[in-house]
C-alpha cells in the first residue's frame, strides 16, 4: 500500500525546487528591469517573472506541489518588490546630474519614499506588477496542479491480449540522478556565492564587490540554467516512452496521449491500461487507420539514425510524416534501450557531467573579477575621489591629507558637552548646541554619540552627500581625506575628517568628526549660505577638532547600562550621566542624558528608555521623533490620559518656546493610589529628535536631600518647577 501510495504521490524535491524557483525569479527580474528601461510597465514582465519562478520550481524539485507553490509564491513576491526597488533606483540615476552610485541610491529608496509623490509612484508601479504576476501565475499554478483527467481503462479482461505486443523502455529516475547532480551542485554554489557574498558585503559595506559579486553570480546562473537545460529536460523526460512493436520503434508522449506527466507516478493497473492503449493505438496506424490522439502523442521514427552519442544521450534523426527530417535526443536513463540495432544498450547509470562544476566557477569568477574591474569607484570615501589619467597613484603611495590651516581665534571659549571638551572662538554667538559666526553668517551645530565605530563615523560625515548627491542644486563634494579607511590621524588617540558638500546656489554644508579609540565620536557641522568664505569655515573647525578632549567611558552594548555615573564634569552630586540607545543618526549609537544616580536604572524599549528615582524624584527619559517639543508633549499627555487615571481638571496650560523648540506640561495623575505630580518636558536635540523627559515627585519617598537633587536637575536643563519645589518644603 506505501508504495502505491508513493506513485499516485511522488514527491517533489525541495531543495532543488527552490533553487530552480530562485533562478527563474531572477530571469523575471531581469525581464521586469528590462522592459522598465524600455519606458514601461510590461504585463509581459509580470507574467514572465510568475511563469519563471513556478517552472524552476517544478524543472528542478520534479514536479510541482503545493508546498512548491508556496515556495514558488513566496520568490515571486520578495523578488517583484526587488524588482521594482531596482527599477525605481535606475530611474532615480537616469535624472541625477551628477554621476551616482546605483547601491547608494538603492540603500537610500527609504528616504526617496518619504516623499508623497515619489512614494505614490512607487506603490502604483508596484500594485501593477503584482497583478501582472497574479495574471501570469494564477493560471500556471492552477494548471500545473490540477490532477491530470483519469481515462477511463476499458473494456479489456485481465486475461485479454492487446491486438500487438511490444516492448515498453521507461526513463530510471536513478540512472540520471548523477547527471542531474552534476547540474543542481553549480547552480546551488551560485545561488550561495551570491546570498553569501551579498550577506558579507552589506554586513562589510564593501559596495564595490557587493555589485560584482550579485551581478556576477545573477548572470553566470541564467547562463548555466540556459546552457543546462536540455540537459535537465533529458533528466527529466519521465513522460517519454519508447515502444518497439511491429517491427518499428515509436515515441509516446504522455502528456499528449493520456495527461500523464510521470509514468512511474501511476499505479501498476494504470500502466498495464495505458500500454494496452498504446499498442492499440498502433495497431490501428500500421493498419493504415486514422490516429485517435492529436499530434505528437504517439510518432512513429521511421528511419532513424544515430548521428552522435556520448555518455549521456544519442543524437538522432528521423522522418517525419512530411517526410522532413527531424532532430531527437535521446536519454541513456532507459535501461536495455538502444535506438537502432548493433549499438550497445544502456547497461547503468548515466555518469556525471562534472564539466558544469568547473565551467560554473570559472565563468562565475571571471564575470565577478571583470564587473570589479570595471565598475566606477563611486560610493564611499575611495568611492568618490576623483580619478583622472594623471592622477592615478603609484605603487606604494600613501593617500593624500588636505592641508587645512587652523585659525586660532583671539578669544576662546571652552565648552562641556557630553562629557566632550572643545573649543570654540567666543565671538561666537551660542544657544543650545549651536554657535552662530555673524562675520561668515555660519552656523555650527554640535552634538556626541557613542558606541561607533569608523564606518558609523562616515555615516555621518556623508549624510549630506545622501541628502543633496540627486538634488538639481548638487554642485560637489570634496574631504579632508579619501580612501578606503574614511578617517586619517588626528593625534594618537583619535582620527578624524572633514566632509563638504556645495550646491549651486552657493550654500555650502561642511561636516567635521573626530572619533576617539574609546568609539566616541564629536561632529561639528557648518552651515553656510554662501561658500566663498568656505577656506574661514574650514579653518574654524580644523582649530575645534584638534581641542578637542574626550573625558567620558567607553561605551559599548555589552556596558551602556552599567556605565552610569555621578557627573564629575558637572560638579554633580546627586545627578548621573546615563545612555540611551538610539537610531537616530542612521546607526545604532548611544548617546548621554542626566537623570538622579540610582544603582539600579529600569532600561526599556529595548535600551531606548530609562527611569531612576533617588531622595523621592523621578525622571523617565526616552528619545522620540516628532514634529515639534509641542507636539512630543502632547502625545505623551495622551499616553497617560489613555490609562483612564489622569486627572483632567489637574493638566496646566503648557508652556511653548518656539524659538528654543522646548515645551513642558504639568500632569497630574494616579499611580498605585497615590497622586502623582508630573512635569512632561521635551527639547530639541537633533533635527527631528527631541529629549523626553517625565519628572515626577514621589512624596512618600522625599527626603532632606530631595531640594537639593531637585535644584540639581533644574541647574542641567534650564527648567524651574515650583509645584516639584514645593514637595521639599
């Protein structure tokens, strides 16, 4: 009973059904990138992409099953959206105006979207392919799984004779497995040359060789599934049959006769019922009847001749019934078959081919080495330095340093921030981060991150290469330092660079950063809005960079939570330095806020916010994004009135500073049954950012240090709060 089961059941094979699934996705991808250059949409593009992806499926795991649908269903998914990314960036290159990395517009697709229109054009492009997929796929899906139309067996008794006999030759599964291994190894090494280079290139973020090893690896496998596919359909042919009988030799194909796909799929009745079928059928054509099957169901090779034979296969021609004469190849997978007389019959096993294993590498290397070569160095700090015939370094050479001039003001100040020392000329107007040059109409902004490492250093460094590198405006850019590494030596415990952008308009954005060995990284940007005093600029933050000292920890994601400390700096006392963890710079960094030392700080949201309560105050600080101070107040106010336990005729008015961008509200709220006064506080930090502060006074908690703690607090953000102050009375 299991192995009737099994035929009417075969199953399919699994790994080899999503490889062939993967690489006919990509020859849809392709069709879908290369209509899209055409200048359209293609419903044609969809459904070849669908068509594709199923029959890899089904071309390489055997057959196609619903488990092979879903696999099939998925690649067809993830790959249209793939897809359409691709063709969004190369439109996005077609209009930039100055010459862009196409990794560098893909990585960035997610800001593109941020725009409306951008983004309704996006997703309109994409609802079309995905239904031009569902129009390919849906009718293939269903054909492909539809239980072939049983025929009925006939008349005939067990005992009965069919009006001819004949011998029946059936492809052995078994005999082409070495052949079919042969092929499935290569395009396997591919598919995993390409995820796993694309995996380490991306975690690396070495674009150069992320671009030649996806291209490479995407082109050598469409070329080895097109060159191996007569191979496979010779592995596969398990819906052929030969039959010698009335002194003739003829071809049955199942599928045209009796909607059959795999002969030893059939039970042992359905078999004996389809060659009494056969054998009438030829009886009825060596009588000079009329055929009852349609066209090439059943052929008759009338003179045939074997042209070439090799391990694997005869290569053959005979007559056909317009007397023309037609090529055929034939498997050596049927066992004890020869096609004509005197030649020796398949005795075994067809034997490997292992040419395809070498061939897949060597084509492989020789695409991904050649695409290197050739690709543009264009993203990155090597990526963007100009190459020119006469500049191109020799052997040896070291990259070049742009010589900046430092400028050392007649009057410095000496500025603290996170636990960063710097200094900046005092004709500088400051407020809040930001200094204010009224001679070059600059200004500098400021801030600290730490955990990072250089490539987290570049991120920021380049973030207006991002933002204005496919603007119309876009001038150039230029840097202190280019090359692989994107930081030269600052002093020995430290590297840094300068990053400028310049647009036509004459605005200039100049980014400096100085990152310690510890990972904590101090950037100062510049903005003007006219460039010739750019040479001024430079100067000012040259002389920031190298006063620069570093006091604060080492701060890593193994230590952040245990790194808080009373701030020395600060002459503190009762006030700590902790960190939150965020990703707001584009990466994950960590970065500084002050809250009342306590042993043990609650951390939640994954790192992202923090609570520590010492002599009876309470600070909960998290980092949010938001449109304004105003609007991050508020929706933390309806956080807590969502709780059902704020009290509403308890909320002050709240307090909005446009021009520092800070707003505070006094909420008034139960906790545990015991009324709780609370201060919301928010502050911008970073462009878009703001500090979130809930203080709270715990009155059963307040002790004779609570005044002082408080007064601390107030002193850090500049914030008074009498109904807190009146706790400690």
């Amino acid at each position: 009973m299991d192995l009737e089961w099994e035929r009417e059941n075969p199953r399919d094979n699994v790994i080899a059904g999503t490889v062939g699934a993967f690489l006919g996705s990509l020859i849809g991808v392709a069709c879908i990138v290369i209509f899209n250059k055409l200048g359209y949409v293609s419903a044609v593009s969809g459904v070849v992409m669908a068509v594709c992806a199923i029959k890899g499926y089904a071309l390489l795991g055997g057959k196609l099953t619903k488990r092979g649908a879903v696999i099939s269903g998925l690649f067809i998914l993830v790959m249209t959206y793939v897809a359409t990314k691709l063709c969004f960036a190369l439109a996005v290159m077609e209009v930039a105006t100055e010459e862009v990395s196409f990794f560098l517009i893909y990585q960035s697709i997610g800001l593109f979207l941020e725009d409306s229109e951008l983004r309704r054009i996006f997703l309109g492009e994409l609802a079309l392919q995905y239904l031009f997929t569902l129009v390919g796929g849906i009718p293939t899906l269903i054909s492909s799984l539809r239980k072939p139309v049983k025929r009925p067996e006939g008349p005939a008794e067990p005992d009965e004779q069919p009006p001819i006999q004949g011998e029946f030759y059936a492809l052995q599964k078994d005999w082409m497995r070495p052949l079919r291994l042969s092929v499935f190894v290569p395009l396997l090494v591919i598919m995993a040359i390409s995820v796993g280079g694309f995996i380490a290139t991306a975690f690396i973020q070495e674009t150069r060789w992320m671009t030649a090893i996806v291209l490479g690896g995407f082109i050598s496998g469409v070329f080895l599934l097109c060159w191996s596919i007569p191979t496979l359909q010779l592995c596969n042919a398990f819906h052929i049959l030969f039959v010698r009988a009335g002194g003739k030799l003829w071809r049955v194909d199942l599928q045209r006769f009796c909607s059959v796909q795999n002969w030893w799929s059939q039970s042992s009745s359905k078999q004996a019922a389809i060659k009494w079928d056969v054998l009438c059928e030829i009886s009825c054509l060596l009588d000079g009847e009329a055929p009852s099957y349609g066209t090439g169901a059943l052929t008759e090779l009338k003179d045939l001749q074997v042209e070439k034979e090799d391990n694997w296969s005869w290569t053959c021609f005979y007559e056909s019934e317009n007397g023309k004469r037609k090529k055929l190849r034939i498997s050596k997978g049927y066992p004890d078959f020869c096609p004509v007389s005197g030649m020796e019959r398949s005795q075994g096993p067809t034997p490997a081919r292992w040419i395809f294993v070498p061939l897949s590498f060597a084509v492989t290397a020789a695409l991904i080495a050649g695409i290197w070569v050739l690709d543009m160095p264009l993203v990155g700090p090597v990526w963007n330095r100009p190459q020119t015939s006469d500049s191109t370094p020799e052997g040896n050479t070291q990259p070049e340093v742009k010589s900046i001039p430092t400028r050392v003001p007649e009057k410095i100040t000496e500025y603290e921030m996170s636990e960063v020392w710097f200094r900046v000329d005092s004709g500088f107007k400051y407020s809040r981060r930001t200094f204010l040059d009224g001679n070059t109409g600059t200004l500098y902004r400021a801030y600290v991150q730490y955990g990072v490492d250089a490539s987290d250093a570049w991120n920021t460094l380049s973030q207006h290469i991002s933002e204005y590198r496919i603007s119309p405006l876009y001038d150039r850019f230029d840097a202190v330092y280019l090359d692989q590494d994107p930081l030269t030596p600052l002093n020995e415990t430290s590297r840094y660079n300068i990053v400028s952008v310049y647009l036509t308009d004459g605005q200039a954005f100049h980014t400096a950063a100085v990152l310690s060995d510890d990972g904590t990284l101090f950037t100062m940007e510049a903005e003007q809005d006219a460039s010739d005093r750019s040479e001024d600029v430079l100067a000012n933050l040259m002389f920031t960079l190298e006063s620069v000292r570093f006091e604060g920890p080492a701060v890593t994601e193994e230590n952040y939570q245990s790194q808080i400390h009373v701030s020395e700096v600060r002459d503190c006392t009762y006030m700590a330095t902790a960190y939150l963890k965020t990703d707001l710079f584009g990466h994950d960094a960590f970065v500084d806020l002050y809250v009342p030392y306590s042993d043990s700080p609650i951390y939640s949201a994954g790192g992202q916010a923090i609570r520590a309560e010492a002599h009876g105050l309470r600070v909960y600080a998290t980092i949010v994004p938001g449109e304004n101070a105003k609007a991050v107040v508020d929706a933390r106010q309806q956080e807590l009135a969502a709780t059902g336990q704020t009290y509403e005729d308890g909320v002050d008015d709240e307090m909005y500073r446009e021009d520092l961008d800070a707003a505070c509200k006094l909420t008034v709220y139960e906790e545990n049954g015991q009324k709780r006064q609370a201060v919301l506080y928010a502050d911008s930090k970073w462009e878009g950012y703001y500090l979130l502060r809930e203080i709270t006074g715990l009155p059963e908690l307040v002790d004779e240090e609570y005044p002082a703690a408080l007064k601390e607090l107030e002193g850090i953000i500049g914030l008074t709060m009498p109904v807190l102050e009146e706790l400690g009375g």
